[in-house]
C-alpha cells in the first residue's frame, strides 16, 4: 500500500538551512529531454552540514559538490539529500525533464507548442532540485537554448545576453537584479505576436511594456496593456509604488490552470485573461481582464518584493492584492457595482466553503496540498480582512502602515502579523484583538436587536456576536460595523452618543454590546452592515416595508442592491414556508417604478432586478430545499416579467448604446440584456426580433445576451441560434467557451446527453482547463435543476470526469470537485449519491494528493 499523503503544520515552522547567494540555470530545451543545469552558491546557515532539496518528478543527472561528483546523496521520491557538506559550497546539479508529457500544467509544460512554467506554489521542483519554499531568495541568471523555431527565449528581468550557437539554435541570458523566492521564477519560449508600448513611472524611467499573443491574436491585445499602464499609473497615485525594473512582460498562452501567474517581470497569463475584442468579449471579460492584469501588476510589490515566509502565509500577499485590485476597479470605476461583485462572491463562495469540509482560516494551520488553499477564503476573505483594517484605520493611516509595513520589509519573506504589526506601529490602533481574524474559521453571525425610546428620542441597538460553532468560548472578533440611520423622509440621521459621534464605523468588540443613539426624533430605519463592513451574516428581522424604505433611500449604492437581495431572500423562505409562490405586490411595484423612471446607473438596475444566486438562497436553508428553490426562483422570475412587460418593453425600445467600452454604454447594455432576459418569458412582440438582431450584434456582450435569453425560456430559436453560433466561432476556443457554458445551463433533461456529445466537440479538449470549466464547471455551478438531479446522473458526470481528470491534471480536478464538498447540506437522498461519487475517489488507485485532501476531508464528516 502506498504511504498516504502527509499534513504539514504552520506550527512546525523551521527556518531554512542554507543560504543560496545565487543561482545560475541553463535550460538546453527539448520536448521530452529538456537538460536543466542548476549551479548554485550555497552556506549553511548554523553550520549544517545536510541539505535537503525538493524535488519530483526529476531525472538526476549529475551532482556534483565544488566540482566533485558528491557521494553522500540519497534520493526519494521528493526530495534529494545531500551529506557531508562544507560550509561553503558551489552545488552543480543536473536534471533531465519532459516538458511535452507534463499535464498537470505546473513546472516546465508545452501550452500549443510554446514552453512556458509554473511554479507557485511548489512547481519549481518539478524544474530542478532545489530549496523550493518561499522563504529562500536568490539572484537568478537564466540561460535558455532553444531551436530557431522558438524565436522569443524569455525570463525574469533584463535580457543581458543573446546570440546564435553554431548547431542552429539560439539562445538568450536573462539575469534578475531582485532576489525572488522560486515560486516566482518563470521561463517561455515560443513564437508570438508582440505588442509593444511602454511607460513613464512617476520619477521618470521608462519602461518597456512587452505583451505576447499567439500569432494571429495582436488585435485584442491592446485591452490588456492599455490595463497595464493604468494599474501602473494608479499604484503610483494611489499608493506611492512605482516599478522596478525596466521591462514588464506578459506572455498569453492557452493551457494554464488559473487566470494568470505575476513572476517577476515576466507575467504569464491564461489568454482568457489577457485577449479581447469587442467582437469576441463580453464587457464583463473586459472588467475581468482589467483587474486581473491590475492584480498581477500589483504584486510587484506585495508579494514579489515582499512575499511570504511560508504558504500558510499566502493571504498576506493574496488578500492584500485583491484588496488592492478591488480598490483598482472602484476607482476606475462604479464603487457600488465593484462591492456588489465582491460581496456576491463571499456569499456564493465564501460562505460555503466556510460551512463546508474544506473550512480554514485565512491563515491555514495544516495543508496537504498547497495548491488546494488558493481559496476564496484566503483570496476573497483575506481582502475582506484587509478591508476591515482600511475601515477601522482611514485611508490616511492605512497608507502610512503600508509605506511602513514596505519599508520594513522590502526584500524579505515575512508573515501576516507583520503587516498587521505594521499597521498598529504606523497608526497607532491596537490591533491584538483584530488578529484573531487570522486565525479563526467559519463565519461569525451578529444579531442585531433595536429598540426605539419615543420619549427620550433615543434609539438602542444591542448586537451579539457568535462564531460559526456556536462555541460561546470563542474570544470574539473585532468588526467593524458600519451603519446609517434612515428617518421617515429618507434623510440620514447623525451618529451622536453619549461619546460623541460616530464617525467610520461601530467598533464590536465584545459578545454582546449596547449603543444608545440621541436625539433621533422619530424611529429610524437601520442599514445595517453597510457596504458588507465584515464578512459575517447577519440576524435582523426586517420588515419589507423597512427594506423598500433602504432601496429608495440609503446613501450608498451598495445598501440599496443588499435591501433588493434580503426583499428576495425573505420572499423565497416565505413561498416555501407556505407554499404560496407569489412574489408581494409590493415588490412588484418597487420594481416596476424603479424601470419606470429609469433613472441612476442603468448597469445597478440590472444588479437590482437580479434575484440572488442558488447558492446564496441556499445557503438560508439548514438542509438544501433544490427542486422547491429552482421552481420558486422560476415562478418569481415569471411574475416580475409579467408584472413589467410593459415597463421592460418601454425600456428596452427606448435605450440604445453606441457600442463603445464607456460606462455609460456599458450600463445601457447590461440593462437591455436583463430586460430581454425576462421578457423572453413573456409574450412580448419585440422578443422574436430583439433576439435576431442582438444576435446579429458584432458585439459579444450584445450578441451572446441573445442566446443567454433563448436557452434561459427554451425558446424555439435556441438551436438555431447555438448553431449559428457554432459556425460563425468554432475557429475561436475562447469564444466557444462561452457557448459551451451555455449549453450547459440548459434547464432540461437532456443537457446531461448533450454535454456527453459535447465532449466529442472539435473544440473540446479535457486537457485544457478553460474547456473542462467552461462545459462542466458551468453545469455544476449554474444548472442546479440538473446537477442536482434525484437521479444522480449529474453527480455521475462529474465523478466520471474527476477521475478522468485525476490522471491528467489533479489541480483542476482538485477545483472541478468543490460541487461536492457540501455534499451534507442536502436531503438524505442526494446525500447518499454525492457519497457514492465521493467513495469511489476516494477507492482510485493512484489517488493525486489534490484530491485525497479533499476527499478525506468530505467523507470524514
Ligand atoms: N499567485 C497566482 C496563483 C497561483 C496558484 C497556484 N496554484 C496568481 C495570483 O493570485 O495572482
Ligand atoms: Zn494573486
């Protein structure tokens, strides 16, 4: 039997032996016999005379010791350990590796004919055997040979050599001026299209920019640099960080596990993430590639110029990055609309996993696969975390910490209780409390319970905090609590108590607090937890009264969209308390006036008449009600598009957008899709003719709204409309994404018969993770109906292809296999089901560690 995969703690922490004071690699490129030569300076640190190196999936060539062939070395299947060393030492190891047959898509790996690496988190040791954590950085020279068929030979930092070698082939000398842990190092080489641009930093250098596509891809490239120069233009302005070296490269390829990777000067890119058009993407893709491109520049400095000591560490870089991103899209854009998309990712994500087998802390304590805790907990809630200290702290001093949690620690690995020290030294605020952010898991709820005192105008709330556990020895969280108080008129009331008045936010503390707010004249409406200001659920009996009140009212945009979302919430548990599936006329209403007047930002109506996700109403439910929750979220859709028609039909006709990426535009277009989306239920005349010409749109947004509103109302246009699509697209993956996604949303019984042909489809390919997400990752996230059938044929779907996937690449297994995770959250039925898909994993010979992580996990509840 083979050993099963072993935990490792954060407790457990030990400080590396050596020193590496630089490494020289050349890479001698080819398919399947790719020579890699890794010389390295090493010192022992206290005077350690064994080294041990990572190492998988590596064939040894040679080691030699100070140019002697070393003797004391042993090998196992990780790890190379070395004996008997000087105190000072040159390492000379070479390995032999096969790019062409690695699938799992981390450490050296052919993408289309085109080499390319990933390293984090542990992929460098599928390179070379070498101290592959975090904490040990180096100066990096790469030399890389290549045949003339691969044009661009690329690395991390400036190119100081290049030339051609008298066999025909090339090469080119890379060296890194930063030291950089591994995980940051990156090779390509290929042939590409480049677009080239550059930018003046703040202090004026120049800096070359360098974006590589795949030929035939230059003309949606320009998005994804015109990104660049603003997220390097805003990180000068916003936080007073400028680049440091003087080229940026990002390199688009089409085999990579997630959306993009920011080694040092040389970002490689999954193409989703980089190539748009405005025939080809949708305005979303084009948001999304923004932030993204903004997020891996970001890292630049929090991550790359300060990384992590260790992987339980990752939120220090993750949550930071994304907060730094979020806070990108807000202020190049609609504030409002960026909080929504991220609140909507913590409720449909978050809260799950929270709930669920896989729970963690931001800061993880025990992992068996690193790659298994890219979560949204360490990335979504890490930046909550981060939020939480920008509300408590003020933009001013959160600045300050940042320039001093930098100054710090520029050039080294640390941990996340050096940032949070580095806020408490630069600010002043006491942040002990506020740590144990770090370190629990599971969602915490507060109760909100208000009393109004006509006679002393005085209004008092009491919350109460519990954690997920309902474990009342729990110490509690610091949260900040923002609110407003709403008087009859709508108009804000001051936050005055006996301490004076509040200005940011309540500062919650304890498990149970009082405040007292005076001279409130009359009783006020609460917005509670405004702008989501921790990541906690909260208890508030509402009435609908209370929350149209918020929807017309509150001052921020945020709050109106939450209002919307409870009215819902509320509605749903209701209809299926009582099996009355009638939405309440004066939702209707609300609705409706708000489409009358069609006045503020058109893209946050489009937000507002959205009901909410399946897994954030389910996430309501102690057990999963699915057929009562599909058929509920259906019937409500029919009744709000029958109630509007009218209302809808008047919009849609008499809005029309230029075409153009502007907001304003942008807006008109999200708006028109979500009214065609729900007139399409009804028996509106301009249906029929909105969906040809939308479809016939050259603009995607526009045009795939068309199909979205067909296949959503099975109307008798779809196959047409999928086949047209099909022909027009075929010779695009990306844009067949997109149709796949949606065929996997079909709402009928025989999606699960089409996804099985679709696998047969020229364009699928199950090695490719944009494919296997977009057809199945769509079912099983977007076609409850189906995914969850009583039949169990979705959960066979899904079990046949993890096991599939387990063979060819167990990091997008490992992803694919979240719908399973919360496999107890449902009726004993499909309980029983889930169980069986998650057994026979977890019975498969050659089990990757990925999965057993997670399997273990799952059925040991
Ligand atoms: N740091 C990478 C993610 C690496 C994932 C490894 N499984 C991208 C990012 O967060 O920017
Ligand atoms: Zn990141």
């Amino acid at each position: 039997m083979t050993q099963k995969p072993q935990a490792k703690y954060l407790k457990d922490y030990v400080a590396p032996s050596h020193r590496v004071d630089s490494l020289a690699l050349t890479f001698e490129l080819s398919p399947r016999n790719t020579i890699v030569t890794a010389i390295s300076e090493c010192s022992a640190v206290d005077g350690e005379s064994r080294l041990v190196l990572d190492g998988v999936d590596l064939e040894l060539l040679s080691c030699q010791v100070n140019g002697e062939e070393w003797q004391a070395v042993e090998k196992t299947p990780s790890s190379l350990i070395l004996t008997a060393l000087p105190a000072h030492f040159e390492l000379k190891i070479v390995t032999k590796i096969s790019p062409q047959t690695n699938t799992s898509l981390e450490g050296l790996y052919l993408s289309d004919g085109a080499y390319c690496t990933q390293c984090e988190a542990e992929g460098f040791r599928k390179i070379t055997y070498f101290m592959d954590r975090p904490d040990v950085l180096t100066t990096y020279t790469v030399t890389i040979i290549g045949e003339s068929k691969y044009p661009y030979l690329l690395s991390n930092g400036n190119k100081v050599q290049e030339g051609s070698l008298e066999d025909g082939r090339h090469f080119a000398k890379w060296h890194d001026p930063h030291k950089k842990p591994s995980y940051l190092f990156a090779l390509v080489a290929g042939d590409f299209d480049v677009l080239e641009d550059s930018y003046k930093t703040k202090s004026g250098r120049d800096v070359k920019l360098a974006l590589f596509v795949d030929t035939g891809n230059l003309h949606k490239a320009p998005h994804a640099m015109r990104s660049l120069q603003k997220a390097m233009a805003w990180d000068e302005s916003r936080f007073d960080l400028e680049y440091d070296l003087d080229i940026y490269m990002i390199v688009a390829v089409d085999f990579f596990n997630m959306g993009a990777m920011e080694n040092k000067g040389l970002n490689v890119f999954n193409s989703a993430c980089v190539l748009a058009s405005q025939e080809t993407a949708t305005d979303r893709d084009f948001h999304t590639i923004e932030s993204i491109v903004g997020h891996e520049y970001f890292h630049n400095w929090t991550g790359n110029r300060v990384t992590c000591r260790d992987w339980f560490q990752l939120s220090l870089k993750e949550g930071l990055t994304v907060f730094r991103d979020q806070e990108f899209s807000s202020d190049l854009g609609s504030r409002g609309l960026n909080r929504i998309d991220a609140v909507m990712a913590m409720r449909t994500h978050q809260f799950a996993e929270d709930a669920g087998p896989m729970a963690h802390p931001i800061r993880p304590e025990k992992v068996i696969e690193m790659n298994n805790f890219y979560t949204v907990t360490v990335y979504n809630k890490g930046a909550e975390v981060i939020r939480m200290m920008h509300t408590l702290l003020g933009e001013v001093h959160f600045q300050k910490g940042m320039q001093l949690y930098i100054e710090r620690h520029d050039g080294q690995a640390v941990t996340c209780d050096d940032f949070v020290n580095a806020m408490m030294d630069a600010s002043g605020m006491d942040l002990t409390q506020f740590k144990l952010w770090y370190e629990q898991y599971g969602t915490p709820r507060l109760n909100v319970v208000t009393e109004y005192d006509n006679t002393k105008q005085r209004y008092i709330m009491t919350v109460t905090q519990r954690h997920a556990d309902n474990d009342p020895v729990k110490a509690p969280l610091h949260i900040p609590f923002k609110l407003e108080l709403l008087d009859e008129q709508g108009q804000s009331i001051p936050l005055l108590t006996q301490q004076g008045e509040i200005k940011r936010a309540l500062d919650i503390t304890e498990h149970e607090q009082r405040f007292e707010f005076e001279q409130v004249a009359t009783k006020p409406v609460p917005v509670l937890l405004e702008d989501f200001s921790a990541p906690v659920l909260l208890e508030y009996s509402y009435t609908i009264d209370e929350l149209l009140h918020i929807l017309r009212f509150a001052r921020s945009d945020y709050a109106r969209w939450e209002a919307m979302q409870q009215i819902f919430m509320i509605a749903v548990k209701s209809a299926i308390d009582s099996g009355e599936y009638t939405l309440d006329k004066r939702v209707l209403g609300a609705l409706s006036s708000l489409v009358k007047t069609l006045e503020g930002d058109l893209a946050l109506l489009a937000e507002l008449l959205s009901l909410p996700t399946f897994d954030t109403l389910a996430s309501q439910f102690e057990t999963i009600p699915v057929e009562a929750l599909v058929t509920v979220s259906n019937a409500f859709e029919s009744q709000i598009a029958k109630a509007l028609q009218q209302d809808l039909e008047l919009a849609y006709a008499s809005l029309s957008d230029t075409g153009s990426l502007e907001a304003h535009d942008v807006a008109i277009r999200a708006f028109k899709n979500k009214a065609l989306y729900y007139l399409v239920k009804t028996d509106s005349n301009l249906v029929e003719g909105a969906l040809d010409s939308q479809f016939a749109s050259d603009n995607m947004t526009t045009k795939l709204a068309s199909l979205k509103a067909a296949v959503s109302a099975e109307h008798d246009k779809m196959a047409q409309l999928f086949s047209e699509f099909d022909s027009q697209w075929r010779h695009d993956p990306l844009v067949m994404d997109k149709w796949l996604a949606l065929h996997a949303s079909l709402p009928n019984d025989a999606v699960i018969a089409k996804i099985n042909a679709l696998y047969d489809h020229p364009c699928f390919e199950k090695g490719n993770p944009n494919r296997v997400r977009a057809l199945i990752g769509s079912f099983a996230r977007n076609n409850p109906a189906q995914f969850h059938r009583i039949d169990g044929k979705g959960y066979e779907l899904l079990g046949d292809l993890l096991i599939e996937l387990n063979g060819i690449n167990p990091q997008n297994a490992s992803r694919m296999i979240t719908p399973f995770m919360s496999w107890q959250r449902f009726d004993e039925t499909r309980q029983q089901l889930m169980r069986a898909q998650l057994t026979r994993l977890a019975n498969l010979e050659g089990l990757s560690d990925d999965l057993y992580e997670k399997v273990e996990k799952a059925l040991a509840q």
